[in-house]
C-alpha cells in the first residue's frame, strides 16, 4: 500500500471516529471538570532539550502554577507515546488533546500548508513570524477544523541545514544521494529537483537509517540534529539554512470547544504567552546544537559563500512553480513579499 492509500484510509477512519469523540466529548467533558482535572495529553517527536520540548514543558508549568487542580499537563516527549503520524489520528481519535506537529507533516490531509515547505521562500525566522502574523498567516490556523485539528498557534524550530556523508558546497554534490524527509510532497520535489533520492521516513527512524546506510543524508534544524545525535552518524553538515521547520500547536475543536469557558479563555492566553517565549528561544537552542556538535568534532560543518549559496537557491527555484497552482501564486507571492520586507 502506497504511503497516499495508507494516509486516505486512515483520514477515514479518523474521520468516523472523530464524530463519535466529539459526541463523548460532548457528553463527558462537564462531567471531567466536576469530578477532577481536565486532562491534556501532549505528545510530540522531539527531545525535552529542542524549541520544541522546552515549549511543551513551559505550556505545562504555566498550566500547573494557573489552572492547578483544574486542568493538568502529561507532556510525552520524543515520540514516547505515538509518532507524528499516528498523533494526528490520535487527535481525531480524542486519545490526545495537544499537539505540535511539523507544518510539513500536515500534508498528509491538506495542501495548505505547503507554503512553508518551499525551499528559500522565507530567508529566515523573521520572515516566517511575519508572515504567520498576517491574515494569510492567521487564517491557516483555523483552515483545517473540519478535519478535527484546530491550529492555536505557531512554534518555530528553525532553520534547515544538509546532513550527509560529504560537504554539499553545490547541488551536484547532492546527486545521487538518499535523503530522508519528512512527509511532504514539496520536501519530496526538493531533492528530486537536486537529482536526490528522498525517502519519507519518521523522525523517530532517522538516527538508525543513517547509521545502517538506509539513507546518505537528511535535512533538518541545528537542534534537532544534536539533540537527536544525527552528529554521530553524518560527517557532514552543510549549513544551508534552505527551508523553514516549524510546528501547529493544535487541539481537537470538540474537545476545545466543550471546555468551560473560563478555562479554555485562560489556556487560549498561555498558549499565546508560551508561543511568544517559545519564538524567542528558538533561534539560540539552534545555535547551542550548533556550537555543541563543532566542538564535538564529530560533523564538520561548511559554511557556503553568498554566491555558493545563491547557486542552490537557483537550483531548487522550479519547485516553487511545480506547486504554484496547488498553493495558489497569489500566496506564494504574498509569503515572499512579507519575507523581503522583513529583511
Ligand atoms: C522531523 O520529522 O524531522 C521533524 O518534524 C521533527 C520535529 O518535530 O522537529
């Protein structure tokens, strides 16, 4: 079964089993606040030590020190509980009620947020904030309620660098190499464009794939590739900063919707406080996974010129027009306008 098959048949199964959640939901969740805390399971894929951990952990103190016997956290980091995949159905499902997973990753149900996954669309964390900021920005949090997930905020992780078995000064050196990434159809184009081989795999299968020669090479954030040990089992990094990771923080709307309403207005104001503080520290936790895997002296790291760097963005320019009509010229254009006046 193709991986598309496999994802339109758990949609409908999610799907089906969403409407009987929101029914319990309905039902239930006045009852949970009378009788003891309302309960918020947030799985992610990450190590505690990430933007990403530390905003989940954040989340969960601020909830613990406001809403105490009211509402209670259980933060499950690096794909404990369920992998990324599986934590979309298990928002639908109502076996979780939080989650913060990668933009790229909700491609398996729309295209909407293809956006962000177009290679050197947004020169870097700035422009993205801007750019979720504005109304086109805005408007995708709520765009994809009917399929149970309601988008509450943005969480950076950063910019992505080129892990692999050599330095990849120009796209050529990437040819021919098997890359890993993440569930997405434009990540996918990206490396055919570069005449890569990509294989979309689990982030929770990265570190073994590298090390058993499964794949060459992979793309993702300086934090991820330290905290995740990538450093171990790639000698190079090419620090290309070509793409954007970012997350959804979102609920299940039945859920959200059915909770009291002192209590959902006081998550709504931590949700937006911790995303604040969780946007500032990104950038520095990247630049600590940076430092820390230099001075391992286990990657060595290649730091492109403006021209070498100008080469790979050229390279990898007709995967915008390849997704065009999907994401709309108008959007594209929009997200670009934003990036260059953020610079
Ligand atoms: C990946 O799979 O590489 C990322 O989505 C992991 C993450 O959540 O940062």
């Amino acid at each position: 079964m193709t991986t598309r098959n496999k994802s339109m048949f758990t949609i409908g199964k999610a799907g089906a089993a969403a409407m009987i959640c929101a029914l319990a939901l309905l039902m239930g969740c006045e009852k949970q606040s009378a009788d003891g805390p309302i309960l918020i399971k947030f799985p992610h894929v990450t190590a505690p030590a990430t933007p990403k951990g530390q905003a989940a952990e954040r989340f969960k103190q601020v909830v613990d020190e406001r809403l105490a016997g009211r509402v209670m956290v259980e933060v499950y980091p690096s794909a404990q509980l369920m992998s990324d995949d599986d934590s979309l159905d298990g928002l639908a499902f109502g076996e979780v009620q939080m989650i913060a997973i990668s933009l790229s990753k909700l491609d398996r149900l729309t295209h909407k947020f293809q956006l962000f996954d177009l290679p050197f669309l947004f020169p870097d964390l700035q422009a993205v904030e801007k750019f979720q900021a504005s109304d086109n920005g805005q408007e995708l949090l709520t765009s994809i309620v009917d399929r149970k997930i309601l988008g509450l905020s943005f969480w950076h992780n950063g910019m992505k660098q080129f892990g692999g078995p050599k330095p990849m000064r120009t796209p050529e050196a990437a040819a021919g190499l098997k890359f890993r990434i993440m569930e997405s159809d434009v990540l996918q184009a990206q490396i055919l464009q570069i005449g890569g081989n990509p294989q979309k795999m689990a982030f929770g299968e990265v570190y073994q794939a590298l090390q058993t020669g499964a794949v060459d090479a992979q793309e993702n954030t300086w934090s991820n590739i330290y905290s995740s040990k990538f450093y171990e089992v790639q000698a190079h990094v090419t620090e290309t900063n070509h793409g954007y990771l970012g997350y959804l923080v979102a609920v299940n709307p039945d859920f959200w919707n059915a909770l009291p309403d002192d209590i959902r207005v006081e998550l709504t104001a931590i949700v937006q406080e911790v995303s604040a503080w969780a946007n500032e520290q990104s950038a520095g936790i990247n630049l600590a996974g940076k430092e820390k895997i230099i001075a391992s002296g286990r990657t060595e790291l290649t730091e492109l010129t403006p021209e070498e760097r100008a080469v790979w963005q050229q390279a990898m320019r007709p995967v915008w027009e390849k997704f065009s009509d999907v994401i709309g010229a108008d959007a594209i254009a929009a997200a670009e306008a934003v990036g260059q006046s953020a610079e």
